[in-house]
C-alpha cells in the first residue's frame, strides 16, 4: 500500500463508507426514512431496529444483557479498528504517525458531539484511566477530605482508599437507599459536607442499580462552597442525551467502548478549561505542556488504531441519535419491567420513572448469585449480580 496521507484517508470513514448491510450509510438512510417521528414511537419500530441489529455480528448461542462492561462495535466498527492496525503494523513508526496526527479529527468530533471545547477533550483508554487522572492529579494535604459513596465504582473508591494510605486524607463515603430521588441525592451529599471538604465525587449513572445523580444542581452547590467535583460519567455518554457543559462539574471521565460502541479499550477525560493547569497528568508530561488537555494522554507508545475508530463509532451513532437510542432502551427495559412490576415477590432497586438501558432487579429471599446463576444454566442469558445495591 502506497504510505501517504490519501492511503491513510481511504481507511476511515472521513473519505468513504463501507457500503453493505453492516454499513453506517445504510443506518443512516433507515434513519432518514423516520422523517420527523418522535424518539419514543421509533422505539418500538422492529423494522427500524432490525436494521441497526444487522449491522452487528454476535453470538446468537446466549442472550446478552449485560452490555455495561462493553458493548460490542458494530462490525464496521470493528472493521475500520483492523484497517487500522493493518495500517500501522506496515510500517510501525510512519504509519501509526499518520493516523495519530488524525486524533485531533476525533477529538474535535467528540467535543462537539458531547457538548464542551474542543481544548477540554482528553482521550483516554476508559473511565478507571480517566478518573484516576483527576483523582490523583489534584494536590491535597493530610486531614482534606473527599465526599463520595458506598454505590460508587469499586475502582474509583480502591483509587481514594490508596490515596488516603499514602497522603493521610480522609475519605468520607455515605450510601443512599434505593431507588431514591435526585432531591434526596442532593440532600444526602450537601449534608454531609465539612469545612474539611475539598473534593466531592460521584456518578452520573450508577453501574450498581442505574441510579441517575442531578449532576447539575449538585455541581453548582459545591462550586459555590469552593469545592472540586469529579463526575463518574461511564454508563451515562451515548446513553442518554445530555451535554457537558449543561453539567457544570469539574471533571468527568468515561468509557466509549459502553454505549457508543466504541473499540474495547477508548474513553473521555474532560476537564473544566481553569482546572486544567492545576491538575498533575497520570503520567510524567513536559512542563510545556502545563496548560494543554493533551498532557493527560501521554501513556507512551499505545495503539493508534483504537482511538482512530472512535470516529466510526462516533458516526454509527450520529446516524441513530442519542435521543432514539435512549428511547429504544428505557422501551426494552419496560417492556419487561412492567410485566414482573406486579409480582410482589421482585423487587426493584432502579426507579422505572427514570430508567434507561440499566435496571436492577431481585426477588425476594433469592440471593442474586442464585438468580444469576439460573438465568446462565437454564436459559443461557448473561446478567451481572448485584449484591451491594
């Protein structure tokens, strides 16, 4: 293959779309086809989502419902990332040059997708990479105190737990009934707040049950006590529509390779404009580089490949809209929550009022390792025990 920029180009989707039934075009000529009808009639269209199904290739032997660790790609999706490491594995050093210098493309793409500055857009390889940046990048003293929950990821709170280890701070972690309400959320975390407070954590969406935070509000209430605030966005980009600036926080860290369907191993770190030079990188990056969103990606040589099909990935889901898509999951998730909803015997721990594309469910008197077990050996569906709701 002939190694300059038009070769480089004719691998993404920037100069060509790949025309079949796994196709982003395709996808998005049944979209167009839609006309105006609102998100929530579309949800329940099977010919519409038999179009996008067909455009994923999986293993029909088990039924899959848990796509929270990761979702798989669209085959063209996965495609475009094997051009793309072809590509690279060439000629190592010029070609993944080529294709990291298109980074940029990406970046821009999902700044304006997701609603925040192009210059505020780090991309990291998934949420635990980009939390930990803010989480360990900020200087804190002994006896400063950080605000977050019992129902926040394992990995994030084991990320304080060792901070207060070394550095003598303290980690104050409160827990929450649920499903509970974004008033009741907002009450819970401003009244546990001390003058030692420095730094407020939490999710957007939470792994556990899907309980759904008022980023927002809670935000703007720490900003206005000089408190930091780092936001847990991993289930919720592509998930629901939102923008980040519409947030207010201070940091906010996700997984691409969830909802948007992304290559394993991509994600976001966005971090607020004033916040940036404040922040120490995971890894060691030039003085120079103080100010710059890019300080936080510097991890050494890594695979281009996986970042540069983000932009594939991203272009599969434009051409459904985070607006369907949100309605299609809140859709499949009542579909069947409603008809258990009567039984006395389940139990739900995700409000259904607020529910999108994650649900916790139990039965009473059933452990969920039992539940889940079932599930596996009688009917092959893949579900995820929650035992800490």
């Amino acid at each position: 293959m002939k190694t300059n920029r038009r070769s480089f180009l004719r691998l993404s989707g920037a100069s060509a779309l790949a025309l079949g039934t796994n196709s982003i075009e395709l996808v998005a000529q049944a979209s167009r086809a839609l006309g105006n009808r609102p998100p929530d009639d579309v949800a329940a269209d099977e010919s519409y989502w038999r179009d996008i199904q067909s455009a994923f290739t999986l293993d029909r032997s088990l039924i899959n419902l848990n796509n929270g660790n990761s979702c798989p790609s669209p085959t063209v999706v996965h495609e475009a990332y094997k051009r793309y490491l072809d590509y690279s594995n060439q000629a190592p050093v010029y070609h993944r040059g080529l294709i990291e210098r298109n980074i940029e493309v990406v970046r821009r793409r999902l700044a304006a997708e997701f609603g925040c500055d192009t210059e505020e857009m780090a991309i990291t390889r998934n949420s635990s990479e980009s939390l930990q940046i803010a989480q360990n990048g900020l200087d804190l003293a002994p006896g400063d105190e950080v605000l977050t929950t019992e129902q926040d990821y394992g990995r994030m709170l084991t990320t304080w737990d060792q901070r207060a280890r070394r550095e003598k701070i303290t980690i104050k972690k409160v827990n929450f009934p649920v499903p509970t309400s974004g008033e009741s959320l907002f009450a819970m975390l401003e009244g546990a707040i001390t003058p030692r407070t420095k730094v407020l954590h939490f999710c957007h969406i939470t792994n556990l049950t899907g309980q759904i935070f008022p980023v927002q509000n809670i935000a703007r209430m720490a900003r206005a006590r000089g408190i930091i605030t780092i936001v847990d966005g991993a289930h919720a980009v592509a998930h629901f529509p939102f923008k980040l600036r519409d947030l207010e926080m201070d940091y906010y860290g996700t997984s691409l390779h969830k909802w948007l369907l992304a290559p394993t191993g991509t994600g976001f770190l966005y971090v607020r404009k004033d916040r940036i030079a404040k922040t120490w990188p995971l890894q060691a990056a030039p003085e120079r580089s103080e100010s710059d969103i890019r300080k936080f990606e510097e991890i050494g040589t890594s695979p281009a490949a996986t970042k540069a099909a983000i932009n594939e990935a991203l272009a599969f889901h434009q051409a459904i809209g985070t607006d369907r898509v949100a309605a299609r999951l809140r859709y499949l998730t009542l579909r069947w929550a409603n008809k258990l909803k009567p039984n006395p015997r389940v139990v739900f721990h995700t409000a259904l009022d607020q529910v999108y594309g994650v649900c916790c469910v139990g039965i009473k008197d059933i452990p969920a390792v039992k539940i889940n077990a079932f599930m596996w050996d009688k009917y092959r569906i893949v579900t995820t025990a929650i035992t800490r709701p």
